[in-house]
C-alpha cells in the first residue's frame, strides 16, 4: 500500500513502541505534524527546542526506551544542539528528528536551510539525511537500533519536505543490515582468565561504576560480583543508584566532589575494576598520580573508551552484564576485611568535617534541605538537576538505593537540564514522585517549561536553590581565582510570581522552621509546584579536588569551632 | 611517528566527510589519505597515513574511533604487518631539450617515466615507496620542480587475511564476528 513518507515514519515509530515524542512544528515538519494526527502517539509542544531534546533525553534515562524528539529545520534544529550533545556525552538513547528543505534546494541557502547533518556529526553516535520517501523506513529502523544498542546514544534523521510528501510503497524491513555496525556481547575467554588472575592477587580491590552499569541493566550482577568478592564500590556521577547507596560496601560518589575515604580507597586501591566508566578527568584527577599501584581491568563495550585516558591491564570489551555474568562463576570468594577496615578509618575522620553533623544556626545550606527532601520523599523520588553546586550537593546527600532515578547532565555539564528532563521523565514514570532540584542560575535557562508542565498536567516538583549567585563558578573563584567574584551576581525574578504566571502554585522558604511544611505541601499538590530556597550565599561544595590536582589532594570543609 | 591504517568503508555519500571529521575531531593530523573503489562496488577502500606523536596509544585511539563509524566496515593498523605499500607522483620538471637525457638518465635509475615531453618541461612518473619517491624529488629539485602532484601512499598487506574482525585494543579473538559475514 502507499503512504507518504511522513505516514511511513509515524508507521515505523508505532512499530518502535515509541508513544510520546516531544517537539515544536515548522516549515520543514508540517507535513510529519500533519500525518501524526492519524496515530496514537502523544505529541508535547515545547516552549523551546532545547526544552523538548532534554524532555526526551529524561525520558530515555527514566524509563529505558528510546526517547523522540522533534523539530523544524533551520533554527528550530540548531535549538536542539545542546539536547543532543547532553544525550550524547551521557549516552543516552534518543533519536532526534527534524525537518529539512527540500532536497533540489539543498546548498542553496534556502530559508530555514542549516546543514544540520554536518553540524550534528561530532555529536551524535550517527545520523542520516533523508532525501527520499522510500530511504524512510531503513533509516528510521536503524536509527533506533543504532540508539539503543551497544553504548547507546543520540542518532538524529533529518528529512528532506519533498520525501515527507511523496509516497511510495510502505515495506517494514525486517532486520537491520549494517556491516560495519556489530556490537560485541561477550569479551574473550583469555581475556576473561588475565582478569581472574589478577583479581586474585589483589588485597585492596575497588570497583568504579559507572552509568554503563545502568545502561546493561547490569545492577543485578555488580551486586553478585561485589558481595561475592567483597570488593567496595565506587561510583560516578552517573552510576549513583546502581548499587544501593546503603550497602555496606558502597562507598558513594568518587571524583572532584568524592567523599574523602572514596578516593583515598581509590589512591590507596592495588586493584581498579572499572565497570561501564570512562576515567573522565572529573573523577581521576591529574593521570599522573592516578590509582599508582593499582592494577585496572576494565569492562566497557566501547573499544575507543580502553586506554583511551588510563592504560588499562586487562580491557574486556563487551556488554558489562554479560562479561560480568561470565565472570562471576570463575572468581573465589573473598573477604578482603583489613582493606574494609582501612577505609572505614578514613571514612570515620571525614564524618567529623561532615555538614550533616553541624548543629543548627538558622541558616539555610542546601546540603541540609537535599537531605530533608530525601527523608520526606523516602529517598524513592526520581530526581533531576541542573548544573553546579546544588548538583554536587544532590549527588552527595540524595542517597539512592534503587537505579535510574538519578537523572543529571553528568558529561556535558548542561545548565538547565533539570526541568525538562523532569518533565520528560514524568511520561515514563507518571506514578513516581519526581524532583527537580535546580539553581538560581540554570533554572532561568529554560524556566518556560513550566508552561509545558502545565499544559501536560506534569507532577513535577521544583526546588530551586537560590543563593543569588551562580555558585560553582562563585566558589572556584573563592578558591583559584583571589575571590575575585566576576560576573557571579546574580538578579533573579521573583520565583514565585514567576512560577504563578506559569499557572504554576508556588512558596518562598526563608527560615529553617518553614522547610518540613513547605516539602509536605509540595508534595500533597497534584502537578508542579515550586519552592524557592533562599540559601546560604557563600557555601562551598567540599571534599574538593582542584582541577588538574591528585585525587588525594583535597581541600575538605574546615572544622568547625565549638 | 607516522601509522597507516587501511579501513574498508561503505561506498556512500559522506563517508569520507565522517572519516575526515574523526581525525579533526580527536585531534590529529592526516599525513595522506587515499580513497578508491575495491573489487566490490558496495564497499571503498581507504589508507590513511597519520602523526601518532604518543605512539601505539594514538594509533589505538585512532583504530578505535575508526572501528567504531558506523559506515565503516573494518580498519586495521597496518603499520608493523608485511605489506606493500606504494605512492604515486607526476613531477613536471623545467628542463629544455639539452637536458631532457639527464632526466631520462635519473628516471631509469629510479624506474620511473617521462610521459610527457613539452618544448621547455618534461612529466615524469614514478611509483613506489614514500623514500624512493623522496629520493628521486631531491635529485631533480636542482633542475627546476614547476609542479607536482602525488596520490597519497595506498598500502596491502601480504597473503591473504583470516577473515576475523578484530576489536581494537583487544588481544582475544571474538570467534562469532566474521569480516566474510560482514562484507555486503
């Protein structure tokens, strides 16, 4: 039967499951809006491109799909650029689909033409310009499985208006033909056996997980693997919430804003078993000093990820549940007691300098109200951020027991992720509590989702933590550049007429004793509310390490007096 | 310290813009990159010559990258296997008639060809290694170079290959992945 192209890409996105995409018409896409009215597929209309590339970015992370986000071409396009580099430095499986002139007008600057093919090139895992009805089907099939397979990631379409018009003959392929595209499960055998070898020898193993282990769905088998070799773990950024933060061998997040005991265990560490991690420069430090005595074996599907920053003993490139799976029934058991108990030192010291220990002096510190929510909330919500102090503060004090509720712009370090990505994430998980906490700062970048989230009805809770400044960069220049504050100062709105405009209820916490009631009242609203923080001014965000320093050169909290 | 790399990618549009962005984007340089159609119209063939300032750590990073295209069908660094590898150049040298037999005497030295004789210029062609090609550049540099042109080095290696996709960076085998399967 013959459809037009723009029927034959709503057929193909039935076919993937995908049931909500997020997305702003144009000129180039009216003829893909004008066929979506004949499937069951719910449209969100963003209030900006970017807002709806971290809509579905959210989503991709909170539910496991494949998340869909449209727009025109031109600058409807380029406004997506940031969404689809946040989704590909974390890699998160999103498929992005935008409209383009006609093909006969391409090169020839057409109105609304920009070559988003070329400028999306460095930052998706692939990409594919559409200038045919019947290229349709094959390319919106291999997008998805390019997406979502291996070490997933953003692939964009951009499809040329004279194929969303012309028909042809609609055939679902069925299978995916890529040569060059293969994805590796299991790591070889010999290799497998290096790994065993080395294991054991180690007396002070540590494992580093990342959001890989979220990605394999590889929870399961890290706790296997951990409790059956009772090796600590370590997480990023991205990988808090893969293994339960209360285990007794979690060790909470590594890195610049790492809990002290976690890497002086890394630096200490003879042994690194790095699982679906990449070794960013966030969380190793300077390599010059990195884990020295250590021994690295590292799981990862993505070949140009080994040595890329940390040479490696033993790489087993391969999906992590699998090579994890594989590799458990050929360790012994372990019960590494003298290793736990040296880092256990290490972690009794650093509770002294703890914020969570300071008595209270009427101010508001955002590490106090992250741990407030996690307590009225169960530490069960699905929480997102936008990009700075309160990010680190969240990742910190959030303690998450149950994966993929963690939902952060980890790579890119993208401002303004926090709200849409909530609203995105509500789609997959509309009966889960969902939290944005966001900055002053990253917050105004793309506060007019808050339309979006009423017009959807999107039970999405905010917590802006307002210190008047844009924080982290305010705190590195306490720190590195002389308190020189420039350019830090911050005149924000008044939130909540901000938020009320919106059609959105909203509260103003000054005190300590309004805290508890404004989290409850939040909470017993249906749909978004808003409360704004007003927090302590210049609070920092320790343990830290400078950039370019060793892991284990902190500058930690003082102590304080009485 | 200069690596090649033979990479069989799929013979369409923008493949070698993805390859080209690759080494821009991770930061290397192309020494010469050479690009042809092979024995199957589905699938070219190209060699890349590149800096590797960190030695086999860059060429992994490299091979990696490359292997990980999603047009590219297989790479291979090529650089420490048996191989042929060849370079090709047109020089047009200034030289009158008086001189003509100098070149001609040069050319059959290196194995090389005039294929090309005007009033006051000859063409020569020679084929072969990058330092052969060298040599015989320096020989008729005091002659007068007006022009020259060069293919870029295109290298094979010798007898014939198991047919095994290998994972950069990874000494072990993946017995299910076959090149044979994966050639459309």
């Amino acid at each position: 039967m013959k459809k037009t192209g723009a029927e034959i890409l709503w057929e193909c996105l039935v076919r993937e499951g995908v049931e909500v995409v997020f997305g702003y018409p144009g000129g180039a896409n009216m003829p893909i809006y004008d066929a979506m009215l004949s499937y069951p597929v719910h449209h969100v209309l963003v209030r900006h491109e970017q807002g709806g590339a971290h809509m579905a970015d959210g989503y991709a992370r909170a539910s496991g799909k494949v998340g869909v986000a449209m727009a025109t071409s031109g600058p409807g396009a380029t406004n997506l650029v940031t969404g689809i580099a946040t989704a590909m430095m974390d890699s998160v499986p999103v498929v992005f689909i935008t409209g383009q002139v006609a093909a006969h007008l391409i090169g020839g600057d057409a109105f609304q033409e920009t070559d988003v093919t070329g400028i999306t090139l460095p930052i998706t895992k692939h990409n594919y310009l559409v200038t045919r009805a019947d290229e349709i089907a094959e390319v919106i099939r291999e997008a998805f499985y390019i997406a979502r397979s291996g070490r997933p990631g953003p692939v964009l379409v951009d499809i040329c208006k004279n194929a969303q018009v012309e028909t042809c003959e609609f055939v679902y392929p069925e299978e995916v033909k890529l040569p060059g595209y293969q994805p590796v499960d299991h790591a070889p055998k010999a290799s497998l056996e290096e790994a065993v070898k080395l294991i054991e020898k180690a007396q002070k193993p540590v494992i580093l997980c990342g959001h890989g282990v979220l990605m394999s769905k590889a929870e399961e088998a890290l706790m296997q693997f951990a409790v059956k070799t009772q090796t600590p773990v370590a997480s990023t950024l991205l990988g808090l919430g893969a293994f339960p933060a209360s285990h007794e061998l979690s060790l909470g997040m590594m890195g610049m804003h790492g809990e002290v005991h976690t890497n002086l265990a890394i630096q200490n560490s003879d042994l690194i078993l790095a699982f679906g991690m990449r070794f960013d420069d966030r969380v190793t430090g300077t390599l010059k000093t990195y884990a020295p005595r250590a021994k690295k074996i590292h799981i990862e599907i993505d070949p140009s990820e080994v040595h890329k920053n940390v040479a490696v003993d033993v790489p087993l490139v391969g999906d992590l549940k699998t090579v994890l799976t594989d590799l458990i029934p050929l360790v012994d058991e372990y019960d590494h007691e003298e290793w736990k108990k040296e880092i256990n030192g290490w972690k009794s010291e650093a509770d002294a300098r703890s914020i969570m220990n300071w008595e209270e002096d009427g101010k508001l510190y955002v590490a106090h109200l992250i741990a407030d929510i996690w307590k009225a909330t169960g530490g069960g919500a699905i929480v997102t951020t936008d990009v700075g102090q309160h990010q680190m503060w969240t990742a910190q004090y959030y303690q998450l027991d149950k994966p993929n509720r963690w939902l952060t712009s980890g790579g890119a370090g993208t401002m303004g992720f926090g709200l849409p990505s909530a609203i995105g994430a509500w789609f997959a998980a509309k009966d889960q509590e969902i939290w944005t906490i966001a900055g002053d700062g990253g917050f105004q970048m793309t506060a007019a989702e808050l339309t979006t989230a009423v017009q959807e009805g999107a039970n999405v809770k905010v917590a802006i933590m307002n210190n008047s400044f844009l924080g982290m960069v305010r705190q590195w220049q306490e720190f590195f550049f002389e308190k020189r504050y420039s350019a830090v100062n911050m005149l924000a709105p008044d939130f909540v007429k901000l938020a009320e405009a919106h059609g959105v209820p909203a509260r103003r916490v000054t005190k300590r004793e309004e805290v508890d009631e404004a989290i409850a009242w939040a909470r017993s609203v249906k749909g978004p509310t808003v409360i704004e923080f007003r927090v302590e001014m210049e609070d920092a965000v320790y343990p830290m390490v400078p950039a370019g320093s060793a892991l284990d050169q902190m500058i930690q909290r003082p102590v304080r007096a009485g | 310290m200069n690596y090649t790399f033979i990479a069989l990618v799929e013979n369409r549009p923008g493949v070698l813009n993805r390859v080209a962005s690759l080494f821009r984007r991770r930061n290397f340089n192309i020494e010469s990159l050479a690009v042809g159609r092979t024995e199957n119209p589905e699938v070219s063939r190209m060699t890349v010559v590149v800096d590797c300032p960190n030695g086999d750590m860059d060429a992994h990073k490299i091979e990696a990258n490359l292997y990980k295209l999603v047009n590219v069908i297989d790479v291979q660094d090529v650089t420490r296997q048996p191989s042929v590898t060849r370079d090709l150049a047109l020089i047009k040298v200034k030289v009158g008639p008086e001189r003509r037999a100098e070149v001609n005497g040069l050319a059959e030295i290196f194995r090389a060809r005039i294929v090309d004789v005007a009033v006051d210029s000859v063409i020569v062609e020679i084929t072969g290694t990058e330092d052969k090609i060298e040599g015989m550049i320096e020989l008729l540099r005091p002659l007068g170079i007006v022009e020259m042109v060069r293919t870029g080095q295109v290298s094979m290696t010798r007898g014939v290959t198991d047919g095994v996709r290998r994972v950069p960076g990874v000494t072990g085998r993946y017995d299910d992945v076959s090149l044979a399967a994966m050639v459309p």
